[in-house]
C-alpha cells in the first residue's frame, strides 16, 4: 500500500490534485480517529483532521520521499491535536462528565436506541474508564501511548511523528505505562 500511496503523492506533486483524494480516503479514518482518541471530542477531531489533511496537502512539495507517508501525517495530526489542547479552554460537551456523578456524561441523559447486554455495557464501561484514565495523562505521556499502543506505531515511527529521539520515546513510554497504571490499579 506504501507504494500506492508514494505514486498517488508524485501524481499530487506534479498537479494532479485528484491523487490527493485517494489519499485522504485511505487515511480519513485513521487520523481521525487518531485526533478524536487525542481530544475526547469528535467536532474537534473532525476539524483536525481536517486541517491535517489541508496541511499535508499545502506542503506536500516538503515531503520527505525517502520516509513514509503516514508517519509524515501522522505527525502533522498529532502536533495540530497537542496545539488544540494546549489552547483549549473549559467547554462543555455531551461526553463531559456530569458534575456529582461517577462516569455518566450527558450522552447518557439521551435515549437510548436499545438496550446492550449487561457484559456489554461492562464491557463499554471498562473502555471508557481505560480511555478516561489515558485522555488525563499529560499530553507528552496521552500522544506517547496512544501511538504506540491504539496506533501500533514502532518506536522509531513514533519517533519521527513526534520529532523526538528514541531514548526519549522509550522513557515517555516507560512513565507513561507507570502513571496510567497507578491510575489503574484499583481496576
């Protein structure tokens, strides 16, 4: 597929901006929910995206043919995602939290279509107190975890999505494991 994708970028390269459609297509849902798993919002990550896809597209002559694609977009998202969070400010959103409660968001004052089985919803309920415990590390940590281990990215991927040496990679990683697992551990 790389090789699909390093065609389609020489064909935008040289004027063909319908090349460049394929190539949101294959990664539309990749990198949102990349930014979505970032943020916690899904406007926000849509708009990210977004953006991401329109700056790849604006310098895509910086392009570095002899790395891969995905890593190059990747780190354009991640840092786009890490500028939102650091200039967001307090917002309410229907997957906030309902002050006074423990884990019910304003989603769940909606009706529901249908009811889940029980192991289901415990289930659900696990993954989204995992992802709760995660979305809270510092962003450093949040990006860190989230592209080694939602994303799969190897530690030299990740170092080049995130413009950081290796060894700094594998401490993030490290403290990142160790804060979400004292968050964890009563679990």
């Amino acid at each position: 597929m790389e090789l699909i994708i390093r065609d389609k970028i020489k064909q935008v390269k040289k004027g063909d901006h319908a090349a460049f459609e394929d190539i949101v297509m294959f990664y539309q849902d990749k990198i949102y929910q990349h930014c979505h798993r970032m943020l916690g919002n899904k406007h926000e990550a849509e708009d990210i995206a977004q953006e991401a896809f329109i700056r790849a597209y604006v310098n895509i002559h910086s392009y570095d043919e002899r790395r891969k694609f995905s890593t190059w977009l990747y780190r354009i998202a991640t840092n786009l995602t890490i500028d939102r969070l650091r200039k967001r400010k307090p917002d309410y959103y229907l997957d906030a939290e309902v002050k006074g409660t423990e884990g019910l968001d304003m989603y769940s004052q909606l009706a529901a279509d249908g009811k889940l089985p029980e192991d289901e919803i415990e289930g659900l309920e696990l993954q989204h107190y995992i992802q709760k415990q995660i979305a809270e590390l510092p962003p450093k940590y949040r990006s860190i975890i989230m592209l080694r281990y939602l994303e799969d990215f190897s530690l030299q991927e990740i170092s080049e999505i995130l413009d950081i040496p290796i060894g700094t990679v594998k401490t993030r990683i490290h403290r990142g494991r160790e804060a979400l697992r004292k968050k964890l551990r009563h679990v």
